[in-house]
C-alpha cells in the first residue's frame, strides 16, 4: 500500500449505479475544496460495461475495469468504495482485503453475521474495513452522542426509533431487492438499518430484542415491515419500526434522558434544525447551554452525507489511524438486525449470546427460515 500519508488518497469505486455517484460526487468535491486533495479516484469497476462507461466518462475516471484483480494490480488503490449490491460485498472487501486495499463498503456491510466476521478477521490494520454509515457524522448526532456520553443528559430512558418509509412494489422489481440471498433482508436490513445504526451509536450495547416482523403489502420473500422492543446495556429501552409502507415518509429518533428530551426527524439525511431539544422542567437553561456549546465531535459537516463521514476516512487515513465506521461499530449494528430476525421467526427473546457461531442466525439473517 501507497504512503498516503504525503500523497492524495488513491481511491476505486467497485459499482458503478446509484449510490457510487453519491460517493464520486463526495470525494470529488472535496479534492476540489483543499489543496493538496486529499483524494483522487484513480479506477472504477462495473460488470455491466456500459454503466462503467458512463460513470468514468462522467467522473473523469482514468482507470476503467471490468475485472476486480486487474483493477487492484494495475490502479493499486489505497481505499476500496464498494457500491454493488449487498451479497457481493463480501467476495469483493475479502479481495481488496488480500490484496492490501482498506475497504469503505456500503451498507449493508455483508448479508450474514458470518460474512462479517470473516472480512473483520482479514483485516491487517491496514489494509482497514469501514463500513458507511454516513448519519454518524452530521453535527446533532455527533453532539448528542457526546452530551449522553458526558452525563450532561442524565440517565437515558426510553427511545423511539422509526423508518417509516415508503417504496411501491416496482422498487422489488429490482433483481437483488427483497430477498435473502442477495439484499439480506427488507426494510429491518436495508433502510432501518441507518436509523438503529444512529440508536446504537448514541446507547451502546444492546442486551435483548423481541420482535415481529411480516410482509403485508408487498410481494417479496422478505418482510415489508419490522417492529421490535430492544433492551440496553444501561438500562435504556427502545420502540423500533422498521416500514416501506408509510406513504407520508419520516425517519425519527427520539432519546428520552433525565434532562431532556432529543428528537430528530428528517428523511434521508438531516441538518442542525431538523434536531429539537426539550429540557426536563428545572434543567432549561443547564442543558440548553450544554447543547449550544458542545463541540461538534472535530468540525465539519452540519449536514448527516457522504461527504460528513468520507472526511473522517480521508483524515484517518493520512493519519495511520482507523477509518470510521470500526468492525466493531458496525457489528453491533447487524448484530441488532440478525437478533430482530431470529426473534420475529422464533418468536422468542433474542440476546446478542444467541447468535453465536453455531446459530442459524449467524449464517444467514433468516436463519434458513423461508416465510414469516
Ligand atoms: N448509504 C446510503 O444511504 C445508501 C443509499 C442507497 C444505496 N445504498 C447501498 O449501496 C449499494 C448499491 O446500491 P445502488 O442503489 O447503488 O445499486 P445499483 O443497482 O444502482 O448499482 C449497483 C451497481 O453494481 C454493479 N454490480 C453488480 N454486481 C457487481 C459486481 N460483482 N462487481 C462489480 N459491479 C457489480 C451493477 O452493475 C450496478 O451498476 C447497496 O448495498 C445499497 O444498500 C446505500
């Protein structure tokens, strides 16, 4: 691997279709917002050639690729932005793994808890595996996460965590969308995720999950709809709603503490005023000091984006520290959605202990079960 401490961080997008444009928009903007850049996009990879060729010409991408190890012996990137369906993520990160790249995959990082631990283990610190997550690195949540951190808030007691989207069945129409084998899961796997991603953040560990799920309205092998109650290491409890069958669309969390009460509601990603503070009588103008003056986690991004949590990679990376989101974030995260699929089909409580290795649950998130 390159020395990218001196040299801008040499980057290939694996996917070229909707959410690789996101990502070359975002590394592409930030090239142009400092000197030197901290990135360039040397290569791209597409097995559909038409969708590569396009998206190089559009990005002024020199290096395009059909093949995954000819990219990585000829471009030689340093950091690896997966972009192709879910059930690919893992061949392609161990590749780039073995072949001394760091890995920023989307989300879902894999489809199975045993997938992610097999890329977790070829990690060499570096080559690194981050996961993108990219509602971590907005200022409100950033703020939240340190004020709870902190004490500042009191005890966290209860909190709301809804994904109430919508997506007509025309979206499932998509070959890799719905189903186990190549999306993992549903609306639990593939949109909530961001949302309980943003709970887990602010909470922590996660003791114990009770959950249903169903599909209802659309048809797909996979649930349309998830709702779960999740117990925490701190005492903390928390409602979840996972849904693609909301037509007015919302994505809401709400943490009761002590002191306050902290809400955002937004859809696809937030600012500074989609967040609401509410003090506990008594607490009004502690906490609200506290709010306006925490530090916003390191500058940056009011905004939750691509381009929020792309800096903090570049940053680390230059650095020789860990990219964020870290294995062991991340883990957590589809640790909460393999428990909330193990409950819903056994219809029992789920702890993290249950969905060890020999579980059905760790190797597949419908743990072999076909319908609800
Ligand atoms: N973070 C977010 O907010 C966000 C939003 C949308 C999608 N996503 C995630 O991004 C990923 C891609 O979603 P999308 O909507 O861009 O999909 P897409 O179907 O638009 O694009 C996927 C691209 O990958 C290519 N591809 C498929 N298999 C490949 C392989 N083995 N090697 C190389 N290329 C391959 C396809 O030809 C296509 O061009 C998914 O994991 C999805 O969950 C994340």
């Amino acid at each position: 691997m390159a020395d990218v401490t001196a040299e801008p961080v040499r980057i290939a997008i694996v996917g070229a279709g909707n959410i690789a444009r996101s990502h070359a928009r975002a590394i592409t903007s930030q090239a142009e917002a400092a000197a030197p850049a901290p990135a360039t996009i040397v290569a791209a990879m597409d097995v559909d050639q038409s969708q590569l060729g396009t998206f190089c010409a559009e990005f002024h991408i020199p290096g395009g690729y059909g093949d995954l190890g000819t990219l990585l012996s000829q471009a030689r990137p340093d950091l690896v932005h997966i972009c192709t369906p879910p059930s690919t993520h893992h061949p392609i990160a161990l590749e780039c793994l073995r072949g001394g790249a760091s890995v920023l995959t989307e989300k879902p990082p894999t489809i199975s808890l045993r997938e992610f631990d097999e890329l977790a283990a070829a990690e060499q610190r570096p080559p690194w595996f981050a996961t993108v997550f990219q509602h971590r690195f907005g200022a409100g949540q950033r703020r939240l996460k340190q004020l709870a951190a902190s004490g500042a808030l009191g005890r966290p007691l209860i909190a709301v965590c809804h994904t109430t989207w919508f997506r007509d069945q025309a979206y499932f129409d998509v070959p890799w969308r719905g189903r186990w084998d190549t999306e993992g899961g549903g609306p639990t796997m593939g949109h909530g995720i961001h949302q309980m991603d943003m709970l887990l953040d602010v909470l922590g560990d996660w003791t114990e999950v009770s959950a249903i799920a169903r599909t209802q309205a659309r048809t797909m092998p996979t649930e349309d709809l998830s709702l779960a109650h999740v117990t925490f290491a701190n005492g903390a409890v928390a409602s979840v709603v996972n849904s693609v069958l909301s037509p007015r669309e919302e994505s809401y969390l709400r943490f009761d503490f002590e002191r306050a009460t902290v809400e955002v509601t937004h859809l696809y990603g937030y600012s500074d005023d989609d967040w609401r503070l509410t003090p506990a009588p008594g607490c009004e103008a502690d906490v609200t000091a506290a709010w306006k003056h925490a530090a916003d986690g390191g500058g940056g991004d009011a905004h939750s984006s691509h381009a929020a949590q792309f800096a903090r990679v570049l940053a680390a990376l230059r650095d020789g520290r860990r990219p964020p989101v870290s294995p062991s974030e991340a883990r957590r995260t589809m640790a909460l959605i393999a428990g909330i699929y193990a409950s819903a089909f056994t219809r029992r409580p789920v702890a993290p202990a249950d969905l060890g290795p020999p579980a059905a649950f760790y190797t597949a998130m419908n743990g072999g079960h076909e319908a609800w």
